[in-house]
C-alpha cells in the first residue's frame, strides 16, 4: 500500500514509500543532533519533529494558496510586469531534492545524474512567494510527465484555471498551452524571437530563485537522509516557511543555476496567443 496525503486537490504530497515503515521516516541523524543540543532523549526528539512538521503543514492552504479572483491575478501580473512579460501570474518549474530511499525503491528514483531524488514542482509569483506546489515523484521522471499527472498541472491545464489573458511562464519541457508560455524553440532565431525568448527567460528565473532561496535557507535538503514518508513532508514544510519568511520580509538571496527542458507541444490558440505577445514586445520595443 502506498500513502498519498492531501490537503486539498492542488496541493499533493506522494510519498511513493509502504506505510508498513512510516514510523521510522524521521532523521536519524538529523534527531541524533536536535537530542544532543537539548538534552532529551531520541525518542523525544524524533516526536517532537514530526509533531513541528504535522503542524506547520496545517497552515498549508492557508500560506500556500491560488488566486481566485481577476483582480489577484490582475495583481500578480502586474507585479511580473517589471521584467517585461505581459500578463503573466506565475513561474512553473521542478527541481530535485536529493534523498535517502528504501533499497526496493531506489530504481525508481535513480537518476542519470547517479543520485535519487524526488521532485518538486512549484509556481511562484514576481516575490518568490509560492501558489501551487507538487512534491514527491520520482526525479527519475520528465517534468512534464510529472506535470500533467500531478493535480497541479490538471489545475493549470483546464480551461478555466486562469483568466483567458493571463498566462503562467515555464520551460520548453511543460509544452505550450494557452496557460503556459514557453520560449520559441532552436538557436537561429530572428531578432524578436530572440528578444521573446532573452525577457521570457529573465520572468521565469523568478522560480529557480525561489527554490534556491528554499534550498540555502533549509540546508536540510541539500542531501535529505531520511525515508520517503518524512522527506515528502519536510519539503512541503520547508515550502510553507518559505512563504511565511517572504511574508514577514525575511529575505535570503542566493539562488541555483536554472535546469534546461527540451520538447515543445503546439498548440494552435497557445501558438497565436505567444505572437500576440510578440507584437506587443516588438511595439514597446519601438
């Protein structure tokens, strides 16, 4: 039996580990150190890790939360406007988390970069702050694959999910879409393309900046060791401080070089709405 824990459909921890072993998830080592520092036993501080992570994803759909309204999309895009991009309410990307995984599992989660990670895919708005989150595929997986089973990327891809003049930003691996707005493929490209794609790339750099602020400021998840079941959760709490830091103006600035994607999806309507956007830039240019 595998664990699937929701707060509610958008927002999808997969643990992806058999619920036989869930009570040894925590950090051995990390517990081991919490235990030293404070003076308390093991298995008080093995409790009362879980018990600060069980608490803060409470506040998940509180702090990590989707616009609703035209005028909060209209808000965020007029926040993104300051790189050039118009009408846009989000950056989407995934990144990996490196993590320790059950022998019978690790295949699954083995990556041509000879490590095991778990994904996360996130959309951010211009702050960094996170809307929308999926946590817990394997990395061994295509972001897009990725993408489109999560409830994330169901959300985005429906008709209805955002207003028809607003649009999220990503890379060329989520595929084009009248929501999603990918940079023009191949590397001879004419002068407005080429300028398309230089402020698309500079709009969407907002979300690698944001999982490299989440990343230096929880060193945890440079290299989690831990089972599946606690990394899962851990990362989703670590999101939700992360919000909760920008929130209270406490800032971190580093970030991680961006990943690369590689297949494009043509989408008649997408392909007229990304010309228009051409146009535009094309006129503020002039």
């Amino acid at each position: 039996m595998y664990i699937r824990m929701l707060t509610r459909t958008t927002y999808t921890f997969t643990t992806g580990f058999p619920a036989s072993t869930t009570a040894l998830s925590c950090d051995r080592f990390f517990c081991r150190t919490v235990s030293q520092q404070f003076g308390i036993a093991m298995s008080t501080a093995h409790d009362t890790v879980e018990m600060v992570v069980n608490n803060i994803l409470q506040l998940l759909p509180q702090v990590i939360k989707m616009p609703k309204h035209e005028s909060e999309f209209r808000k965020l895009s007029d926040e993104f406007y300051k790189y050039g991009f118009p009408n846009v309410v989000g950056a989407l990307d995934g990144t990996g988390i490196k993590v320790m995984v059950p022998a019978s599992d690790k295949n699954d989660y083995f990556t041509y970069k000879y490590s095991t990670n778990i994904n996360l895919t996130a959309l951010c708005d211009a702050k960094k702050r996170l809307l929308n989150i999926h946590v817990g595929q394997s990395e061994r997986n295509h972001d897009s694959h990725i993408f489109r089973c999560s409830p994330l990327g169901k959300m985005i891809l429906a008709d209805n999910a955002i207003p028809p003049q607003f649009h999220i930003v990503a890379d060329a691996a989520y595929g084009l879409h009248t929501n999603i707005m990918i940079p023009y493929p191949n590397k001879d490209l004419p002068d407005d393309q080429e300028r398309y794609n230089n402020i698309h790339s500079s709009t969407r750099m907002v979300i690698e900046r944001a999982f490299g602020d989440i990343k230096n400021r929880w060193l945890r998840l440079q290299t989690m060791r831990c089972e599946l079941s606690f990394a899962t959760r851990m990362i989703a709490a670590c999101c939700v401080l992360h919000n909760i830091c920008i929130d209270s103006g406490d800032i971190t600035p580093t970030h991680i070089p961006p990943m690369s994607g590689c297949h494009v999806l043509s989408v008649r309507t997408a392909i007229t709405k990304r010309q228009d956007i051409l146009r535009h830039l094309t006129q503020t240019k002039e």
